[in-house]
C-alpha cells in the first residue's frame, strides 16, 4: 500500500503540462517524463565468519528493488524521486523509503540548485552504490563504501549548490556544495547494554571538487564531509548499580547519558577511463571523536582509521568485463600491527556478464585477511579477535533494469 501510494505521488508530481509540448516536433516531447527501474537478487557465501548475513550457511538475504521517475518541467527546472526496499541480512526488511527526491534548477552550466534528498557526492562511486548496471563489481570496496553503513552515506535532506566550470586548455572544474541533515533508523546490536532513545544527525556539510584534466579520461578529485551524531542512551539498573555504589556515579542517576560525535571524512580520488580500461585509485580517513555525559558507562574516545583502495576493470567485448581490486581498513590509523580485528585485507575479482541491455549477471570472490569489518552480533557475540583471520566470501547477483 504504501508503495502503491508513493508511485502515485510521483506519478501527480511529474505529469506534464499538455501545453508545453513543442509543437514544431509533435512526435517528441522534450518534457517527456523518465521511469526507470530495477531489480537485484544476489546470494553470499563465506568460508568462515559471518558476513553482512547469516553468509556462511549461504544467504539469499541479499535483495534490492528501486523504482525512480525524473520529470523535467522546464529547460532548467526538474524534479525526481526514487523508491527503494532492501534486504541484507539484519537491514532493511523490504521496508519501502523515498531513496532521494528533489527540486533541481540549473541557472547556468555553472551554477544549479537542488533541494530536497539529494545524494551525497563522496569520492567517486557513492552516487551508483544503488545502480548495480553502472559498475563492475557487485560490492564496491567496502573500505570506502560500506555497504552497511548505506543509509548514512547514501543522501543528505537541504541543499546543494553545484556547477561545471570550463578551463579552456586546463580541463574543467566540477564542483558540488552541500549542507543539511540526515535522518537514519539506526538499530541496535544484540547484547548491547543499552537502550537508544533516540539518534539525530544535527547537521551534515561537505562538498567535492572533481578536476577533468587535459588527458582526456583522467580525472583528480577530493570530497569532505562533517557531520554530528547526537544519541541518547538508556542503561539499566543491573548495568549502572553497581557504579552508583561504588561512588563513580551520582546518588540520583537514573541511567540516562547523552553522547555526543563529530565526525570528519575525507577522500582523495584519482580515476582513468579510457576507452574499454578504467583505472581507480582512493585514499580516505574518517575522524570522529565521541564525548559522553557518562564517560564510565559509554566511555569518550578519539579515533581516525584509515581506508584505501586500487582498482582495475577492462571491457573485453560488449557483454563480458573482469574486474579487480584491492581494499584496506584499519578501524586506528595508530594500530596497524595489532591483532586480526585491526585490520581488514581484501583482494576481491569480478566477472561481469551483459546478457542484453536489460539484463546481467555478475560473479565475485574475496580473499579476506583480518576481522576489523565484521559484526559480532552477526557472529554469536563473538569478539573479532576470536574470529578466523584469514576467509573467502563469494557473491552472485543478477539485475535486471529499465
């Protein structure tokens, strides 16, 4: 029902004006509304350790379903709107959202407003992590893009500014400014000793600079994002008891605490496509520091980890392209020789299979080394450490898309 009710919505939203038709052309409307859609299935298997779901029993809990229409209502002004539902393990559940939607007017080639969801530029590939048809591989490399972690990297709510600037001999300049919040249903591992009342993301700047450079297919870029967390935690009794008798608690707590994270993100990106090769370099640290108004039950922390990718794809004919690429996460860029659950080493291959223009079918494989992206509450409680270091995790996935 509801989303029978959203196409709807869109549906009125984007009907166009009968007027504006160009009658010069009768037979082409250049405010032709645009709907285009798809539909995943992938499965997932892994060695050993648990990941993103139940994996090593295998999965099929590995679904995505997004239906969008773009309706241009002038030559500078349109608006659009995506429907999306997934399931990946624990997340999701089929639960229908509006993915993004916006009001977009372009005053000029440099200079154009969005307003509404709009997605967040992030390095390179963060605006197709839901378009399985315009990459190689089935998960882009986690250190940069955790799919996980999708709804709080995926869009932001306010506006953007963006623009394309020539530079004559010099390439060109594209740049994209935001500034707004995120709301995200956040839940919660099992076995935390907490209840979370409520999560708000106060406010969520950024922006990225991308520079087409004069060697046609290359391009350099750098994207930043700040943003705050703000939660607040319910403990139990049986959980603060025991620091209220022990006098590291005040008489009258009553198990609520407010904590509070900034958080800074950063990449710097550098790709070459050229003809059937495309090449991609990234390198990123994410920096947040956590304040608590009780630091003996959440405790204050700083932490900056470090995440970093190479990849490498070439289209041998139409409907075939192998892909490669190798990712890298540390949670502390101060700990990169600790234990197994302080890294994470992935060396993944793709092949890709265009079946028609409507339909492919991608394989996948991952040799991983390190435990530092896993999740205990996917692994029995289990810490990382005491997770197997070294594991394979396979993937297939078709689409199919209009």
């Amino acid at each position: 029902m509801r989303l029978r009710q959203c196409c709807v919505l869109a549906a009125l939203l984007a009907v166009t004006p009968a007027a504006a038709q160009d009658e010069s052309y009768p037979d082409v409307d250049p405010l032709a509304l645009q709907i285009h859609g798809f539909v995943s299935q992938g499965f997932l298997l892994t060695t050993d350790n648990n990941y993103l779901a139940e994996s090593e029993r295998g999965s099929f809990e590995f679904t995505e379903v997004g239906l969008n229409f773009t309706q241009p209502l002038s030559d500078e002004l349109r608006v659009g709107i995506q429907l999306f539902a997934r399931d990946l393990g624990p997340l999701g559940n089929y639960s229908v959202k509006a993915d993004w939607f916006y009001v977009d007017y372009r005053f000029a080639t440099w200079l154009g407003l969005r307003a509404g969801r709009v997605k967040l530029p992030f390095g390179l590939y963060n605006e197709v992590n839901d378009i399985d048809q315009a990459r190689v591989p089935i998960l882009l490399p986690q250190s940069v893009y955790p799919v996980a972690n999708r709804d709080f990297l995926l869009a932001q709510t306010g506006l953007e500014l963006y623009g394309y600037v020539p530079l004559g001999p010099g390439g060109a300049l594209d740049y994209r400014l935001y500034g707004g919040t995120i709301f995200v249903e956040a839940d919660l591992a099992a076995g935390t000793p907490y209840e979370l009342v409520s999560l708000n993301i106060p406010y969520v700047f950024g922006g990225r600079l991308l520079w087409e450079t004069p060697l046609p297919g290359l391009r350099a870029g750098a994207s930043m994002q700040l943003l705050r967390l703000d939660a607040d935690l319910a403990f139990g009794a049986m959980t603060f008891g025991p620091l209220v008798d022990g006098g590291r608690l005040p008489a009258d707590f009553d198990g609520r605490v407010s904590a509070e994270v900034p958080a800074l993100l950063w990449v710097g990106s550098i790709e070459y496509a050229f003809e059937d090769l495309l090449l991609a370099l990234e390198y990123s640290r994410w920096h947040t520091e956590a304040d608590s108004s009780a630091p003996e039950l959440f405790p204050e922390s700083e932490r900056t980890n470090e995440r970093l990718y190479g990849m490498a794809a070439y289209r041998i004919n139409p409907w075939f392209q192998p892909g490669l690429y190798y990712s890298l996460y540390f949670p502390d860029v101060e700990d990169r020789d600790g234990t197994r659950a302080d890294s994470q080493h992935d060396v993944a291959a793709t092949l890709r299979f265009d079946i028609n223009s409507h339909w492919l079918v991608k394989l996948e494989a991952h040799y991983m080394r390190g435990t530092a992206a896993l999740s205990p509450a996917l692994n029995d409680g289990r810490r990382l450490v005491d997770l197997t270091r070294t594991w394979g995790l396979f993937l297939v996935k078709t689409t199919a898309y209009f």
